[in-house]
C-alpha cells in the first residue's frame, strides 16, 4: 500500500473516533473484514459533513444522484467531490472562492452539478460538471486513495462502443494511437472523459487528486502532457487537492460564516497529516 493511502487511511480512521464518535467499524471484501476507516452502512450519511449536510441530502432526495456501493467509506472519492463542490451546488453565498480555488473563471450564470451524463448514448456519469457559459464548462474527475484511473475490458460490448461513440468523438483530434483498442481500454476513464471536451470550444478537463498520492499523480501528469492528445491534451489540467484546500484555507477568514465552517470541516477531514 502507498504511503499516502496509509496516512490517509489512518487520519479517517481517527477522524471517525474523533469527530464523529463512532466508534464501530464498517467491513469490506469477501469474507467481510472490518476496517477502521469505513463507516458502518447505517452511518452513511455521516459521511457528508455536517455544514453542508442538511443542503446535500435535501439535493440529493430532489436530483436522484446516485450514491456509489462504497460510497460509506470515508476514503470515497464521491463523497469527497461532494462535499467540496456542494456549496457551488447549492448556491452558497461566497461559494465562488472554489472556482478561484481551482482556476477556473467566474460568471453570473454558473451551474454546478454532481453525476452528470452530458451524452446519453456514451453514457459516462461525470464527477463534477461546472458550466461556466455555452461554450465553457468543466468536467472534473476525482480521486483520493484510488491507486489508478479506470481500465475496461476489450469485449465485443465495449469494442463496439469505440468504433460506435468513441471514434467519431475523438478522430482526427488526438492520435490513432489513442484509439487502438489495447491502448483506450488501458486508459479508458481517461479517454472517455476527454471525448465529452466539444471541439471548438473552451471546455476542459481537470483531474483532481492529491499530488502526494505520488503513484495516480505521476501517471497522470504524465498522460496529460502524452504529445499523443494532440491539441486535446492543452484541454487536460492536473490540479492538487492540498492547493484547492491551502486556497479556501487562506481565504476562510474573508468568508461568510458558513462557509468559514465548511472550510474547518473540510480541512479537518481531508488534510491528510504527513506519515510519521
């Protein structure tokens, strides 16, 4: 196991004890063992913290979005991007210091959404959708402790796919490379994610995951500049979580005060102390 996923997985573990005072453990794999880090099913919702809570189930009961199966761990990249990007979401007074946060211009008309699918029949659930104007809007992939982008099998299924969907999206924008079966299924939440970028357009794709998880980091850093993505790959950003949260950190004081605690409680649950 990675360094950082230990640390992380430890500081969740002292998080739950501490700030949530549950004490009893959740279970994962087959046979079920318990692991300190995961919550109990029954305390899932505890998961979302506690600022932006009431906001995120109200949204959540209204836009039906769908929870991952370990969406109790408190290591879930899903619960992760929706306790970041809630407060844009739900339209918090202030909340446009996370699209300072993360680079990304602000608007008068900027909608923020969780688990999007932008094209019915290519069908990818999006993390985070922001849209900035009709011809600006990022696609924001999350990753905590994952230790790889996702990777597909080379059936008949999904070989049909990429010759259907994919091929017409991405031809003559990347490289045929990119479109070799071995090499798309390899990367395929990658790719799949770069298609929905609309040509001629200002959209943009950002990775956003923690530059100490220095495994995903380094791989994708490296994919994002591959000179195999052509001009697409100018379209791809790899952005740190610990900037995102040293950003609303330093703007807390500044902000309005729900806000100042949704930033204490999202620090407090997502910096992930050092090893050591």
């Amino acid at each position: 196991m990675e360094a950082f996923v230990a640390a992380a997985q430890r500081h969740l573990a002292a998080y739950k004890l501490k700030h949530l005072e549950i004490r009893e453990n959740g279970t994962w794999g087959r046979p079920p063992r318990q692991y300190s880090h995961i919550l109990p099913y029954r305390f899932r919702k505890a998961n979302i913290i506690l600022t932006a809570s009431a906001d995120f189930w109200r949204l959540q009961g209204e836009r039906k979005w769908l929870l991952h199966r370990y969406f109790h761990h408190l290591s879930s990249s899903q619960a992760l991007a929706f306790n970041l990007f809630l407060p844009l979401v739900a339209r918090w007074s202030g909340a446009e210091v996370l699209l300072r946060a993360l680079g990304i211009p602000e608007g008068p008309h900027i909608e923020t959404d969780f688990e999007v699918i932008l094209n019915s029949q290519e069908g990818t659930n999006i993390d985070v959708l922001i849209t900035v104007g009709p011809r600006m809007r990022y696609i924001i992939e999350v990753k905590f402790t994952e230790s790889a982008f996702g990777s597909t099998k080379a059936d008949k299924r999904h070989i049909d796919k990429l010759r259907n969907v994919y091929v017409p999206l991405l031809q003559g924008r990347v490289s045929d490379q990119c479109l070799e079966p071995a090499r798309f299924f390899r990367e395929y939440q990658l790719l799949r994610s770069l298609s929905l970028i609309r040509p001629d357009t200002e959209d943009a794709l950002i990775l956003l995951l923690p530059r100490r998880h220095a495994r995903i980091w380094r791989y994708a850093s490296r994919w994002s500049s591959d000179l195999t993505l052509g001009p697409m790959g100018r379209s791809v950003r790899v952005v740190a979580l610990e900037n995102v949260l040293s950003c609303l950190s330093t703007a807390q004081a500044a902000l309005p005060a729900p806000l100042q605690h949704y930033v204490e409680e999202l620090v407090c649950k997502y910096s992930v102390p050092p090893a050591g």
